[in-house]
C-alpha cells in the first residue's frame, strides 16, 4: 500500500515537457556527428544544419540556413540526387545511398563526400528532403597513399633493375672514351668530340644516379645535420626562373635530424626549381621549418612522433585536382600546372623522404597556390651520438702491379683490362670465381702473385664474388680483394670489410675512379 501511495502522490511530468528533452536530446546528438546534416524543401532551401558538420563546410549556421542546396552541390550532381530520389524505377522508397560525390565548401573547394538523401515524409507526398554527408577526404588520401606506395614499390624494383643493366653496358663505353683520350692529341677534332661524348656520359651517369636514389641502391651518408642550414643552402642555388626569391624561415631552436647531405639537397633544390617554374620575376618562395610532435590523438597520416616539419609554398598556377594524384609518378612535373611529363622530380623527391622515414603531403588550389609538406623525423640524444664520425681522406699514392679481374660480361672485364694496362698494371682476366682462384693459385704458386684482385659481385652463371673471396682467403690470408657491382646497397658492397674485402668501386666506373681504388686498397693494407 505504501508503494501505492507514493506512486499515487507522485507527480507526473507533462507529455509536452518529455518531447521537448528528447527533441533536445535529438538535436544535441545530430549537432554532434561528425558529418554535414541538412534539412532543405522542394525549392532547395535549407531550413537546418547540424553544428557538426559546420567545421566541413567552412560556413556559419546563418549562412548555411539562408543558402539554396544548388549552392553547394554541383549541378550535375545535384540532378542525380533528384532524379534517383523521384524519377528512377524503383524511387518510391524515398531514399537514396551515393558513394562518392562532391559538396562546395566556403573557399569553393570540391570536398568528396558520401551522400544519403531521404525523402520526408517517408511515405507521402514530399515537402523536403533529410540531406547527410559524410566527408571521405581522409579515406581517399589513405587510399590514394597506399595507391602511390604500391606504385613505388614497382618502381624502386624496376629502377634497380635497369641500373645494374645500365652500368654493366655502360662501363665499357666509359672506359673506351677514357682510353682514347691518350691515343688523339688534343687539339684534333676527334678529341674534341669525345670530349664532347664524354660529358654526355656524365649527364647519363647523373641520370643513373637518381635511378640510384629512387631504387635506394646508393648507401646514404647519415649524420646528425642542420635542416636549417640545408635549407638555405638549397634556396641560395635551386631557383632557375630570374627574379623569383626564396624567403627562408627556421627557429633556432630547431631540432637536428639525421639525413644524407646530398640527398636531401637534391630534394629541396628539386621542390624549390618547380615551385620556381610556375612563378613570375618579382615572385617569392615561401620555405619554413619548425618543431612539430604528432601525438597518436591527432588526425594525421603522419606515424606519432618528433618531427621538423619543412614547407615550401608557391603562389603559382596551382595544380588542377585530376593531376594531384600523379604527382609523384615519373615523368609528371608540377612545372606547367597540366602534369606534363618534365622527368623524375618528384618520383626522385618522393623516394628520398621516403628512405629518410619521412612523409610529404601536396596541397594546391588551381589558380592560387601550391604547398609541399615534408615531414621528417628528428633525432634523439642517444640516435645522434652514435650517428656522428668524423671524415678522413686517405693519403693519394700511385703504385703499380698485378691485377686479377673476374666479370662475367667479357666486354666489361676486356675495357676494365685496358685501363689498367693504361694505367702501368699487369693484368690477368677471368670469367667466373672458379676461374679466378685457379689463376690466383697458379700465380701464386709461380711467385708472382696478383696484387689486386676485382670481383664482380653478381655474375650470371658460376661463382660470384661472395664466395670467391672467401676461398682466396683460404689460399692466401692477405689477399687484397675489390668488389665490384652497380648494386651499391648490397651487403658487400656497404659493409665490404665485414665479408672480407678491401675496397669496393660502384658500376659504372671511369679510369679515374678505378686508379684511385686501387691507390687506397694497395696503400692501406
């Protein structure tokens, strides 16, 4: 009874109190999702717009509300809304799912969204349409990311390919040229166009290089270094068009980080050259750098972590959006604003962040403005202290003796011969590592063994280099052994000591090059 009573004695809220709390509970749920809700009648007026997708549009919840939808929808896009809402076979269920299109924001900006659309009310004759939107940026970036890694993975096992091709080929060429040099006095016309022959070599070796660095074949040269001072180093001497200036900014408490010298040059100067490309004489390159931690709560592609974040920003042509996606693919140049072919810029710049452990994100407005991001990652007390060595030149000395050389491309190993015959040596040839340690052993056994001996790392057939040495160290303990290979990264080739070599020298090579290799083994053993 006494339950009773106090049930009875209880008062009872108004039917009209109870729809107002849940309309507000309602309205607080739908301001705080996190996509764009609207609510607009059949002549396209929008009479409702939730508060949480205010921060997507860019617009106030005033503006929104005295805004027609033809106003941010494109047009094409907002008739397939009508028509699949009231014209297509099947419409009559008033409600529509479309995966990808396309909603104005304040600054004219194309954001891709996922569009629901329900006709209200459900059932009767429509007076307005329920309008949701869920922006599919962040999705779209990820997917496109993951599309450009895959890209580059093919691409970094393709480029080592033709390079370890191209040096093989282009050795002997190299080295003919150099050996000619000393058969033309100089001032004929035919020394005049080696000269000529040669400096193209170059220019193609350069292009061998950057295949190097996208294939991440060439060992990097990490130590702790300035960002800032590279920075400036790049803006002094990349911009090409006259009259356009770089303003360089950096705190001076910005954070070292551990990169390839070099590397890292070409980078910059190659994002500065084609900021520069699409601006005027009297035109300035905005480049900063600062401090920046990317904690695990933000919204960002980015890993967590210690970053110094570099910017370059253009206020050129800008970049139309079908061409942001191609950007890094080879061949595809900011330059002229319509993706045309123009080289390996930004594949090559794409490539050494990438082997840094850094990240790189294009923004550009069509007709306004480009932005490059790099992000890389700074060092740490206990990374920096290990990274640090100090540089040392060997003493240059020029002796003579004998030399073993084991190519399996005979017209590599027959120019290799000639230049060190050139160059006042003794030479002996050989096709595989079998071969070679029957030849060292017999010129051992004879007394007058070979100096030197260059092994081609990787060989078609037979033995390669990696165990050829190990059974000439068997035969003899101080065998003076060179690798040899247009794979620079391979083991044996960065960490040659640790397999039992003496020196290493990269294909292609030049007369040069070969004679000071042979100059720092035989001095320093």
């Amino acid at each position: 009874m006494q339950n009773g009573e106090e049930n009875r004695e209880k008062p009872t809220e108004p039917a009209g109190r109870r729809a107002d709390a849940a309309e507000g509970s309602y309205r607080a749920m739908i301001d705080a999702a996190h996509e764009i809700i609207l609510r607009f009648d059949m002549d396209g007026q929008i009479t409702f717009a939730n508060q949480g997708g205010l921060g997507i549009t860019g617009y106030l919840e005033a503006e929104l509300t005295g805004m027609n939808i033809a106003d941010i929808l494109p047009p094409d896009e907002l008739e397939t809304i009508r028509a699949r809402l009231f014209d297509a076979p099947g419409s009559g269920s008033g409600e529509i799912r479309l995966h990808e299109f396309h909603f104005i924001n304040r600054e004219l900006a194309l954001i891709p969204v996922e569009v629901n659309a329900i006709a209200l009310p459900p059932g009767g004759a429509p007076s307005e349409i329920l309008f949701f939107a869920r922006d599919i940026s962040g999705r779209k970036q990820r997917a496109e990311k993951q599309l450009i890694a895959r890209k580059f993975q093919f691409l970094e096992t393709l480029a080592a390919g033709i390079v370890d091709d191209l040096n093989n080929m282009f050795t002997p060429v190299i080295g003919n040229i150099d050996l000619a040099f000393g058969d033309i006095p100089a001032r004929n016309n035919a020394f005049k166009r080696l000269s000529a022959a040669r400096a193209g070599c170059e220019k193609i070796r350069a292009f061998i290089g950057r295949l190097n660095r996208i294939a991440n074949t060439v060992p990097p040269d990490m130590r702790l270094r300035s960002v800032a001072d590279t920075l400036r180093r790049a803006a002094g001497v990349a911009p090409e068009t006259p009259g356009v200036r770089c303003a360089v900014s950096a705190p001076v408490d910005l954070w070292p980080v551990i990169f390839d010298e070099e590397q890292m040059m070409q980078a910059l100067t190659g994002l500065i050259r084609n900021s520069a490309a699409a601006m005027h004489a009297g035109d300035t390159i905005e480049i900063s750098a600062e401090n920046m931690v990317i904690s695990p709560e933000m919204q960002t592609e980015v890993p967590p972590g210690r970053y110094v974040r570099i910017t370059v920003r253009d206020r050129g042509a800008g970049i139309p959006e079908e061409y942001l996606g191609q950007i890094f693919d080879p061949y595809v140049s900011l330059k002229d604003g319509r993706g045309r072919g123009m080289g390996l810029d930004f594949a090559e710049i794409y490539a050494i962040v990438r082997h840094h452990r850094g990240d790189i994100d294009v923004v550009s407005k069509q007709g306004d403005r480009t932005t490059v991001t790099l992000w890389l990652p700074a060092a740490d007390a206990a990374e920096a202290d290990k990274r640090l060595s100090a540089k040392h030149s060997p003493r240059r000395v020029t002796p003579r003796g004998r030399v073993l050389i084991m190519d399996d491309e005979k017209i590599v190993r027959a120019v290799a011969g000639q230049m060190l015959t050139a160059l006042g040596y003794t030479v002996g040839l050989s096709g595989d590592g079998a071969e070679a340690i029957d030849r060292y052993q017999t010129a051992l056994a004879s007394g007058t063994p070979f100096d030197v001996v260059i092994l081609d790392l990787n060989v078609t057939t037979g033995m390669g280099a990696r165990q050829a040495i190990r059974e000439l160290l068997k035969l003899d303990p101080d065998v003076r052994g060179i690798v040899s290979s247009g794979y620079s990264n391979d083991p044996e080739m960065t960490g040659f000591r640790k397999h039992g070599f003496c020196g290493v020298i990269e294909k292609p090579y030049n007369i040069r090059e070969l004679e000071e290799t042979l100059n720092r083994v035989m001095q320093n053993r």
